[in-house]
C-alpha cells in the first residue's frame, strides 16, 4: 500500500511554478502519482476488488497526465478552446474522484478482512469534501470561462469570481488542499495499522 500512498501524494498535493502567464509546469507530476497508483492496485488487487476496479481509470489517467505534461513542459502546448479545457477538466476530476472513492471502498474492504476497528467514516467524509469542493472549483472555473469568452457587454454578466468570491475561490482551494492532505494522513495510518498485525 505504500505504492498507494505515493500516488496519492503526487496526484493530491498540487504544487506548481508558472513559468509564463499561461504555463504551469507541476513540482509533483500528477503522471507519476497516477504510475504508482497503478503499480499498487496491481499488488493490491488480490486482496480487494475495488483496487482492481480503479487500475484501468488509473491508467488512462496517467497516460493523459503524461502526454499533457510533456506538452506543457517542452511545446508550452495548451487547450485553447474554452470547450476543450471544460470537457478536459470534467473528464480529469471525474477520474480522480472515482479512483479516490475505489480507494476508500478498498480501504474499508481491508479493514473487514483484517478485523480492524478503525471507522471508514472519516475518509469517507474527507473523500465528499474533496468531491463537492473540486466540482464547486470546476463550476466556478467554467463560469469564469464562459464571462471571458462571451461576446456580449461583459457589464451584463457577472463574473463569478470578481471581488468578494475570488476570496471564497481561494479559500475553497485552501480548505480542498487541507482536506486532501488529511486524507493522505488519514490513508497511511490505516495503512500502518493493517500491517502492523
């Protein structure tokens, strides 16, 4: 599991540089995380079947991480079309979140098996707070998106993340990145504790 737990701290934690206005190049590649996620639900997929279930999701990931990292890192390649980015960004968060929600389902199976008495409720909390703060994240994102992109008077339409809610925006960010953290906390503490019998 502490394959697991590497992937999890390589495709949680978000730390970037931006080397020009419309590049980021990650300090933690998500590409990575997604290998090692997939090396430990090879090793873990014996002992329950939702790790079985996220390998492939996990995968697929991991090859699109890859190709989109290279691309922004030699080529400065990005999606410019706003439609792309939303399709792109949906498709990315509802990936995470499912190998994220398998994991925890895995962790809970284990549990079982190993009779141990720690509550799954607690990863199973942090895991809809990461899932409605990141869709609340992409929902505003895109609002933004589609203020930027309009052709009409932009003093008809407000911008989601102008004045007061740029704060919430980024509060929203802080508190997904908190929570995340806590989940990888929570995750190796029970990975100790099955393993420790």
């Amino acid at each position: 599991m502490n394959r697991i737990l590497v992937g999890l701290i390589f495709v949680m934690l978000n730390l970037v540089i931006c080397p020009s206005d419309n590049r980021m190049i990650g300090i933690l590649p998500d590409f990575i995380g997604y290998y090692f996620l997939v090396s430990g639900f090879r090793r873990m997929e014996r002992e329950s079947e939702h790790f079985k279930c996220a390998k492939p999701v996990a995968v697929l990931m991991g090859i699109y991480m890859t190709v989109s990292y290279v691309a922004n890192l030699f080529a400065g390649k990005t999606l410019n079309e706003m439609y792309e980015v939303l399709i792109v960004n949906v498709f990315t968060l509802a990936g995470l979140l499912y190998i994220l929600y398998e994991v925890v389902k895995g962790v809970e199976e284990l549990q079982e098996k190993h009779e141990i008495g720690l509550k799954i409720t607690v990863m199973k909390w942090q895991w809809r707070i990461i899932a409605i703060g990141k869709v609340v994240i992409l929902v505003l994102t895109a609002l933004e998106m589609l203020v930027q992109h309009s052709e009409k008077e932009m003093s008809l339409i407000y911008s989601p993340l102008s004045g007061g809610m740029s704060i919430v925006f980024y509060i929203i960010i802080a508190m997904i990145n908190i929570v995340s953290l806590w989940f990888i906390i929570e995750f190796s503490q029970r990975d100790k504790q099955m393993y420790r019998e």
